[in-house]
C-alpha cells in the first residue's frame, strides 16, 4: 500500500514548522502510525535525510509518550487509542495522511513531532501525589475501601497522561486529564486526606496554562484510557468543596 | 551542553547545540521553556464557569416562567390583560407599582453581565490555551457546544430588541399602535397581536426561539458539570432536564406567534 505522507517538520522551538511530502510505497494495513513513521525515517536515513523525531516508549498503550496528531485527530482517527495501536487499516493505497505535532500552546513543539508536555508534570507536581507520611501497610481489612470507590479510583487512575484530550479540545483544557487525577486521589484513604489542598494546588497550575471546558466532549473521544466525561465534572466539584471547606483534606 | 547559561543571551548558539535556538539547561530537564501561557488569573476560569452556570440557570428558570405566563395569552385578551396589570401592582402595599419587575430586572440585569463578561473572558482564555492551530473538522459533532457564542450573541440582540417592542414600546422597534401599560391598565394583547402580524417581528422571533433552544440544551447541560455534578443518576437527570426544559420553552413559545399569523390569535 502506498502512502503519501504530509508530516510536520519543525527544527526549532521557535519554528516556524512546515509540511514536508513524503512516500512510502510499503505500508501495510497492520502496520501502526508509528511504524509508518519508522518505515518513512528509514527511507530518510538511507537517502541521507534527517529523521523525522517523534516519541514513543511501550509501543502497548500503557506508558503515554506516544501521540501525533493524524488528520486533524490526536492519537489518530481511531476513538480512544493511542498513536501505538493506530492500525494503518482504514487507509486506502494512493491516500494521503496528515502527521502532526499535538496542538495547544501550552505543548511547545520541541522538534518536529514531539512536544513538550511538562506543564502536565507541573500539575502533577503541584499535588497529584500523595504527600503526607502514610507510614507502613495496614494490617489486611482494617482501612476499608469500598467496593465501588475502589473501582471508581481505578477506572480514573487509569490516565497515562499523554494529553491527547488537551489536543483535542478546541479550548485547549486539561479537564479530563486533571478531574481524573482529582478523582482517582479523592477517593482513596491515604490520598483522601490532602483532598482539599490538592484541588487548591492542581486547579491553580492548571489555570496558568490550559483554558477553560466548554463541554465539547472531544477529550473523552480520544482518551485512550478512556476516562469517562464524569471527571471533568470532578474539577468544579472539587474546586466548590475546597473553597467551601477551606480545610486541608 | 555545559555552561549554557553563559553565553550572553544566546545560551545555545555559541555551544553548537542539537537544537539551534532553544534553552538547553531546560531541554535537559525535557522542556523548551518554563513560561506559562499566562500568570495565575485572578478569577480562575473554573469560578468563571460556575458564574456561567448560575446566571445561566437564572436566566432558565426566567424563560420557563416567562413562558408559561405567555401562554396565557390564549386563555383570551382581557385574561391575558389582567395577569400583565397583576405583574405590575402584586404585593401592593408592601411592593410599589411595578415592584417585583423591577426587583426581576435587576437580578436579570446582573446576571446578564455577569454571564456575558464570564463569557468573553473565557473566550479568550480558551484562544490563549489553544494557540495557533485551532482545532478543525469537527463536523456537525458538538454542534451546540462550538455555537454557544453566536446563539448567545443571537440571544442578546432579540433581548434588546424584545425591551424594545413590548416593555417600552419604542418606536422602530414597536408596532406603532403600542400602547404603553397604566396604573390601572395593561395592553399587553393587543400589543403582542400588533407585533407579531409583521412577518418580519414574528421571523426574529421564531429564529431567537431556536437558538435559545441550542443555547439552553448545551447549556443547562454545561451547567450540570461546571456545578460538580459527578454522581450518574444526577447527571442522566441533569441531561434529561436540560433537554426536556430547552424543548419545553421553545415550543411553548414558538407557538404563540404561528398562531398569530394563521390567524388563530387577533
Ligand atoms: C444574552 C447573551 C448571551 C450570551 C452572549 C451568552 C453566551 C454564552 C456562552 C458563550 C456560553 C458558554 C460558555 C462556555 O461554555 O465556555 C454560555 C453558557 C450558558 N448560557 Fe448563555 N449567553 C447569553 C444568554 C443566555 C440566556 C438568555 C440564557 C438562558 C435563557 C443562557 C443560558 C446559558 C447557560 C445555562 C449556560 C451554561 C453555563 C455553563 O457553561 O455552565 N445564556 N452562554
Ligand atoms: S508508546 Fe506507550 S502509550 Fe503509545
């Protein structure tokens, strides 16, 4: 299958970037975005060109490096997956396909298709953690979680942190990424009892960055941890119970 | 990259840098600059959109009894005529003439700035965070949600116009056979009638109509998650309301001029 390829090139933070054309002529429908990427950065190398950097690490969905923008859509046209397990399937020989970088201006491009993605590392470090001294494990069955919350902090704590749904959200917000961590946090024992603080902290890094949510729902659609749209409601309510509460936890 | 930070504002020239031009003590670190997109703003967006939300449920509840109150128009002329005089004289004495509209317009007046300036801010703050490549090709998908600007722009003009037609009776705007209320008398029927035979009024009408409709569906459902509405069966209700509620004032409205052009009001 033959492929043309417009991809983003960009030297320098600074840019300005630029699409360059490019074809391979020995794509495969199973062949995933980034392989496609790695064919092309072949074919650059052996011509003696510059290869065009991207990142990516676990290639299996779990780490979160991974993420160029395919078509206009983050992660790719397929919903909620990341870039690593994008098949090249719905393409048809001879298309076209458009590779860039993650688009927000809180994500600077770093070169080409990599971005920098530390104003998320700053909201973490801000308060998504567990501060406080939690001492050793308790005795089996004596702090109690139920059920429920504990399924609830799993499906949230499943966000890799990629910031696709950044991307893809024309606000440029990081709702879903910072309601999950709120949420995941909240419901624990240990992480319970910094809730207050921590919303403080988190909503206040993210507001120097990321815009407001306008509910477009397109972060929930290209979330490959498929973090539900739920978390976004997470925000406002832990940002209402800290300025109510004006308590620690 | 050693001693980076030295060469005179061009840290990463002077030393042959992989990446011409960026900040290498930062790259190290893995970023290309610590500024923000902007200093942590006063009033955070989120508190913006709580703003929003409850300005917005105002203004829904406002609609819905507005609406309901319109509809008495069909219960006949002097019926509809003695609800717009009891609007205007209850809870005399406690209440001077007009007391509770007027306490209802400013509450509304309030709520109306609040709401427009929480939106233009937010606005441009969403611009900021998005930068240059703006996202596109959403199709028809979240319809409503990219067109809360323009509807509410549709809104803020038929509200103008509307004080203008039927409260104040202002020429242009009003029919010119309006008939401002007394203290002991409203025309409010016969100046509604009067309005909506110009097709042109009744058109405006219908078009604010439907875009109060995209405007509230979105809206209330909006308002449900910037409240902290996090629980399942609150937000499927939430969802619902917004839906049934946004329907509910559209028609009850829309049907009020249609039966004035067919004739079935005069
Ligand atoms: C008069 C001019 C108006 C303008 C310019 C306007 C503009 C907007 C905008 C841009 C939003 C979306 C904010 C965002 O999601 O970031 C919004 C939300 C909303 N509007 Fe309006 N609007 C107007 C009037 C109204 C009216 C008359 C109503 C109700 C009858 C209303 C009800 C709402 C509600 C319920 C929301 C949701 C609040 C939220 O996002 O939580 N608006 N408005
Ligand atoms: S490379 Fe790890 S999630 Fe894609």
């Amino acid at each position: 299958m033959r492929l043309v390829i417009e991809v983003w090139r960009q030297d320098t933070p600074q840019g300005p970037g630029r699409y360059e054309t490019h074809t391979v002529d020995d794509a495969t429908p199973e062949m995933s975005i980034l392989e496609l990427l790695d064919r092309l950065n072949d074919q650059l190398v052996e011509n003696g060109l510059e290869p065009v950097a991207f990142e990516s690490d676990c290639r299996e969905g779990i780490c979160g490096a991974c993420g160029v923008t395919v078509d206009g859509n983050p992660h790719g046209p397929q919903r909620n997956t990341p870039s690593c397990h994008q098949r090249l399937a719905g393409y048809a020989d001879g298309q076209r396909i458009r590779l860039e970088p993650l688009r927000s201006a809180a994500f600077p491009v770093i070169r080409d298709l990599v971005v920098d993605r530390s104003a998320m590392d700053r909201i973490i470090a801000a308060g998504g953690h567990v501060a406080i001294d939690a001492g050793t494990a308790p005795d089996a069955n004596s702090l109690l979680v139920p059920h429920e919350s504990a399924e609830r902090a799993l499906d949230m704590a499943a966000c890799i942190g990629c910031g696709a749904c950044v991307a893809a959200c024309p606000n440029g917000a990081a709702h879903l990424f910072v309601g999950s961590k709120l949420t995941h946090l909240s419901l624990l024992p240990t992480g319970r009892q910094e809730r207050g603080k921590r919303a403080r902290a988190m909503l206040s890094e993210m507001e120097q960055d990321f815009g407001p949510c306008s509910l477009y729902g397109e972060c929930a659609r290209v979330c490959p941890a498929h973090i539900p749209l739920t978390a976004i409601a997470a925000v406002n309510k832990e940002g209402l119970r800290s300025f109510f509460r004006q308590k620690d936890d | 990259m050693a001693s980076s930070q030295t060469a005179a504002g061009h840290p990463s020239r002077a030393m042959g840098s992989a990446l011409p031009g960026a900040d290498d003590a930062a790259l190290e670190l893995g970023r290309v600059r610590d500024a923000r997109v902007r200093r942590a703003p006063r009033v955070p967006s989120w508190v913006l959109k709580v703003v929003m939300a409850l300005s917005g449920v105002v203004f829904a509840l406002y609609v819905l009894v507005h609406m309901i109150g319109n509809l008495k128009v069909f219960t006949g002329a002097d019926h509809f005529n003695e609800y717009a005089h009891w609007l205007r004289t209850v809870l005399q004495p406690f209440l001077p003439y007009e007391g509770l509209l007027w306490v209802v317009r400013v509450v509304l007046l309030v709520c109306l700035v609040a709401h427009v300036g929480a939106a233009g801010v937010l606005w441009s703050r969403g611009r900021a965070s998005r930068g240059t490549h703006r996202h596109q090709g959403l199709g028809l998908r979240n319809f409503t949600a990219r067109t809360m600007l323009v509807t509410g722009v549709v809104l803020l003009g038929f509200v103008v116009f509307h004080v203008l037609d039927l409260t104040t009776g202002t020429g242009g705007a009003a029919s010119t056979s309006f008939r401002a209320a007394t203290l002991d008398q409203a025309y409010a029927y016969e100046n509604l009638i009067a309005s909506f035979q110009r097709p042109v009024a009744a058109a405006f009408y219908l078009l604010a109509m439907i875009a109060l409709f995209l405007h509230l569906a979105h809206g209330l459902w909006a308002a449900v998650s910037d409240l902290g509405a996090t629980g399942r069966r609150l937000r499927a209700v939430g969802y619902a309301v917004a839906g049934v509620l946004a329907l509910a004032v559209m028609l009850g409205n829309i049907i009020i001029p249609i039966s004035v052009l067919t004739g079935l009001l005069s």
